[in-house]
C-alpha cells in the first residue's frame, strides 16, 4: 500500500484551496495586478478547484505532486507537478534614449510615465505590439487598459507579439505517454527530458494513472506492475553489466559513460509507458496558448489534460493578462479544462 501522510497534506491543501475560492478575497489580493481577470477566470465555472497553487506571492507558481512509495520501496506519483522556473524581466526605462530621439512633441517620453504596472511578460509583449504603429504618446492604450488591448490582439489574431514572452516550467510526475504527445509541439518550443540512456535505475519512478488510484483491484495491479517493473529492470541492467564485463561486442564502449550507456539503454525497453519522464519545457506565450488549447481540451487524453490546466493555473497566476480570456470548465468526466472564444491567435 502507498504511504498516506503525504496524500493526507495534499488533501489539507486541497481544503484550503476551496476555502480560498469560496473567500475569493485572498486571489484578488495576490492578483492586485489584474483582479478582475483572475477573477472572472475562476468564478465562471461553479466547480470548485481542488488546487492549491504555491508561490504566487513570488511570482513563480507552483502546484506540486506528492511522492509515494510501495512496500517493496518503488517510488511513484499520482498526479503532475509542475513548477515555473522562469518567466520575462522587462526594464522599460532602457526605452529612454531611443525615446528621447524623436519629436518632443510627440509626447513619446510619456510612456515611461505610466503608473499602473503590469507583469513582466505582458508588458513586454504589449511594448512589442505597441512599437508596430509607435504607440508611445499620450494616445496610446494606457497600461489599465492592458485587458482591451490584449482583447484585441487575441481577437484580430496579431499573435507574433506574444512569441516574445517566454515561461519555462519543470513538469515531473507525468509519464513517458505524456511526454511523447508533449513534444510533438514543435513552434516556439524547447524541451530538456530526463535521458533513459544516460540515468540509471537509481532515479526511476512511476505515475499512476487515475483510473486507477480510486479502485482496488486496479491500483493492486499497477503497484504489482510497477514492483516488477523496477526489478526486471535492475535484472536485466544486472545480466547486460556481466555480460559487458565478459566482451560481448555489441555492449563494447570506450569511455565510461558510454558503457553505462549501452546498459542502460537496452535495459529501458523493459519500462513501461507508466514510467515518470520528468522535462523542463520553455515556450512562448503563443506556443503556451496553443498547447493548452489543444491539451486542457476535452479532446486530449486524461494525464495530459491535467498537465495542461495545472499549467494553465500556473501561467494564469503568473500572467494573469496574457491568459485572461480562458474559462475554467468542468468536464463530465470530473476533469477541469479551459476553453476560449479566441482560439490559435
Ligand atoms: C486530441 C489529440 C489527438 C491526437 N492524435 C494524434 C494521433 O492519433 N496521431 C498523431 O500522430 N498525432 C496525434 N496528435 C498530435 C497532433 O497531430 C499534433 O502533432 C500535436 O498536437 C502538435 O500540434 P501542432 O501540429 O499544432 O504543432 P505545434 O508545434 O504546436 O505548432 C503550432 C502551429 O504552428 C504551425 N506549424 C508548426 N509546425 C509547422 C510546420 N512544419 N509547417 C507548417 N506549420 C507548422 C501550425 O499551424 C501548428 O498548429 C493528437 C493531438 C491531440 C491534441
């Protein structure tokens, strides 16, 4: 049986999630930049969210996943963890000088004068947009306005201003299914997975799909599965060390590394799909909306659709702006997704 006491804290958590939502005063605070948005994002839906995103009050969310093990001692995971790592630092007063450079009457110094802030990537992503027609002067759309601007952009399908914002985010706790639909996403996308070839055993982990979590039988099997899993996988590492050791040829290696290599990668074929495949994936804003539009959707496969909208939770806090146009819905299979009307901008 997996240990509890961690699930018991993730459930406390979840606890304080719901009283956060239903206190709502706590998110508008911590969104002071954008209330509203936020707001609207999670009150469209009546569902009430079992999350509790760590981290805001730094500006790099987080939700993360509980680890547990079975009594044989394999490590597994039952749910994404996902974790911002980075995201855009704009310094708009380096604006200056190129400002300064036209009429003054052009009012363009103004733009360094505006008093509302707005997140990072949105502002450097609205000062892409706006240097396009040299909206700098005093007509301009002002920062407290940002939503309308961004409105109109997603609406009129200028997406390329949002390709200059980049987020990137550690997922772990997902499996090598999920990982394979992830990077088939090519545009604006730069992946960093955990190598079967070059990590050994000692780091192997699994994800329990949740079809399986709340039945017996079916979470009996996979802790059987997974048991023998890790130990097929340290036999046959075991059987190809000794036989590389006696010169079979095709396990031959120069370095050291390469000999571990030529183990471990023939040792692999014996892990399953369940098997974690944690990766660091970088993206821009454009690239981030269409992987969530294609992956938080009702059409896309269970375990990356929860990927998806904890991403979507952790990009909406973040930049609460650039991602104000999504709803939260709840899907009949107890699922959260998001759905927009500005779809593939
Ligand atoms: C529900 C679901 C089911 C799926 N089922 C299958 C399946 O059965 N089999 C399968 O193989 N795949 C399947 N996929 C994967 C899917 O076909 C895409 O490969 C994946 O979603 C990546 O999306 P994308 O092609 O939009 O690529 P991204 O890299 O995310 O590209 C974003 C956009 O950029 C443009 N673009 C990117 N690259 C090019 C290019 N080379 N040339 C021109 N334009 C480009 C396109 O407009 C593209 O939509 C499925 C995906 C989903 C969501």
């Amino acid at each position: 049986m997996p240990k509890k006491s961690t699930e018991d804290s993730e459930n406390s958590r979840a606890r304080y999630t719901l009283l956060t939502l239903f206190r709502r005063e706590p998110i508008l605070l911590e969104f002071a930049m954008s209330d509203t948005l936020i707001e609207e994002t999670l009150l469209e839906s009546p569902a009430q969210l079992p999350y509790y995103i760590e981290g805001k009050e730094t500006g790099f969310p987080s939700i993360h996943a509980t680890v547990s093990q079975t009594e044989s001692g394999t490590y597994f995971l039952t749910k994404p963890g996902v974790t911002l790592l980075s995201k855009p630092q704009v310094h708009l007063l380096n604006l200056a000088p190129f400002l300064e450079g036209f009429d003054p009457a052009l009012g363009f110094s103004d733009y360094l004068e505006d008093e509302t802030p707005l997140p990072d990537a949105a502002q450097l992503c609205k000062t892409a947009g706006q240097l396009c027609y040299a909206s700098f002067g005093p007509k301009r759309t002002q920062n407290d306005n940002a939503s309308r601007y961004f409105r109109n952009i997603l609406s009129s399908g200028h997406g390329s201003v949002l390709e200059h914002a980049n987020f990137s985010f550690l997922f772990y706790g997902i499996s090598r299914s999920v990982t394979h639909e992830l990077v088939r996403h090519r545009a604006g996308v730069g992946f960093s997975q955990l190598s079967q070839r070059y990590v050994s055993g000692a780091v192997l982990r699994f994800v329990e799909r949740p079809e399986y979590q709340n039945d017996e039988e079916l979470h009996r099997l996979f802790v059987e599965r997974i048991d023998h899993a890790a130990h097929d996988y340290a036999r046959i590492a075991d059987a190809l060390l000794a036989r590389q050791k006696t010169g079979s040829e095709i396990l031959s290696g120069e370095a050291k590394t390469d000999l571990r290599k030529k183990v471990q990668q023939t040792a692999r074929s014996v892990l399953p799909n369940e098997t974690e495949a944690p990766i660091v994936v970088t993206a821009n804003v454009r690239a981030w909306r269409h992987i969530l539009e294609m992956r938080a959707s009702p059409h896309a496969e269970t375990e990356i659709r929860e990927l998806a909208f904890r991403t979507y939770l952790c990009l909406a806090a973040a930049d609460p702006v650039l991602f104000a146009d999504y709803k939260t819905v709840k899907l009949s299979d107890g699922t959260y997704g998001v759905e927009t009307e500005t779809e593939k901008v």
